[in-house]
C-alpha cells in the first residue's frame, strides 16, 4: 500500500541543515520523510496522512435508546428470519451506529473519508455485506460515526469488519511542523553525526516544540 508522507522535501527548505537533508538521495530523501511521518502517528496513537483500504473490526454493542421503538420497522426476509432468531436467543435490539477510530482530532475541514465496504458476521452464524450504493448508510467522517439505517439486521454481539479511507488530504501547517522537527531530530542521530555536523542543534528544544505542535493531536480516547 503506498503511504504519501505528512511533509514533502520542500516543507525542510530553509530549515537548518536542510540543505544536507537535500543532498540525500530521492530514496533516502523518501524513506526519512516517511520514518517521520509515521514516528508522529505512532506519537499521537493516530492514522493522519491519508490511507486506504484500512480495516477495523468492532464487536456490535452500541444502541441508540432514543430510537429503540423504530427498530421494530418491516425488515426484509433475512433481517425478519434473523430477528426472530435473535430474539429467540435474547438479543432483542439492532445495533444502530458504530464509531470509527480513526477521524480527525482537529481541522476536520482537511480530512476525508469514505467507507469502501462493511461486512457483518452474525453471531447466529454467517455473514452479510452491506450494500453501500443506496445511500442509505450515513458516515460522518468528523466523528468517526457510522449509522445504519432502519432494518439493517446488527444485534448486540455481531462481528463488523469495516473497511475505509481517510487522512488529512491537506495536512493543517502545525502537523507539518511538527513533521518537520521529527525529521531534523532523525537526522541529527541517523545523517548529521557522520557528516560532522548538527552539533550546534538544540534536541530538546525541538523535542519540546514537536510535542507542544501534536499536543491537540494525541489520542485521549478512553476507549483506545
């Protein structure tokens, strides 16, 4: 899967010693825009230069009590067949949303997603793929929110493998800064030492500037 780094070569132009970081070869150039790119995420616990094809599975336990009485609407063959069965076993409500992990903490004008596709394993046994073309599906990417329309046969217990895009198709400046610092302290122990150089850089200021720019990126969420 291909993986488009937070900042380009162009975001370290100007920087100190960028014109060494300049002078990498493209691939070096690329691997340690990357490195950084993904050391930042791994900070923030957090999936932000846009991705696809990625895939959460979440057990279905999350119902919404103010629409508990609209769950009870015609359902078409499988839901009517699985429904009964449900309640048969004591699962007497269908799952009406689910929250994605990854969204965007800020800047939520910069990001975009998409679902690519949503299947359920039942926990009466198999399994059922949702048709996304109606439109029927609401995602909210600012959230992370998924919520399924009325009938759609989810109860408490069933598996959703669900697979999506998303990530900052414009990175806000303070990530690429933060970036930025990430990639000039990468070099400052992996490039610049062999080089004689970089000793006149300051670590823990940059340290410290990184982890002010990602504070509002980190993940606090007590679920994760």
């Amino acid at each position: 899967m291909t993986y488009t780094p937070l900042i380009s070569a162009g975001d370290i132009s100007g920087l100190p010693l960028s014109n060494v970081i300049a002078a990498l070869s493209s691939p070096a150039q690329t691997q340690l825009l990357t490195d950084a790119s993904r050391a930042v995420e791994n900070y923030c616990g957090r999936l932000l230069a846009p991705f696809t094809g990625h895939v959460e599975r979440h057990r279905a336990q999350m119902t919404d009590p103010d629409a508990q009485a609209d769950i009870y609407v015609p359902l078409d063959l499988q839901g009517t067949l699985g429904t009964s069965r449900a309640r048969s076993l004591g699962a007497n409500d269908l799952v009406r949303h689910v929250f994605l992990k990854e969204y965007p903490p800020v800047y939520p004008e910069m990001w975009t997603g998409s679902i690519t596709a949503i299947t359920v394993t039942h926990a009466i046994g198999g399994a059922t793929t949702l048709d996304l073309s109606s439109g029927s599906l609401t995602y909210h990417p600012e959230t992370g929110q998924i919520m399924f329309p009325l009938g759609t046969y989810i109860v408490i217990g069933d598996l959703l493998s669900i697979t999506y895009a998303g990530g900052y198709s414009t990175v806000p400046d303070d990530l690429k800064r933060a970036t930025v610092y990430e990639a000039i302290e990468q070099g400052m122990v992996d490039i610049f030492p062999a080089m004689g150089l970089g000793k006149d850089l300051d670590m823990e200021m940059l340290t410290r500037k990184k982890a002010e720019l990602l504070d509002p990126y980190v993940r606090d969420d007590e679920a994760w």
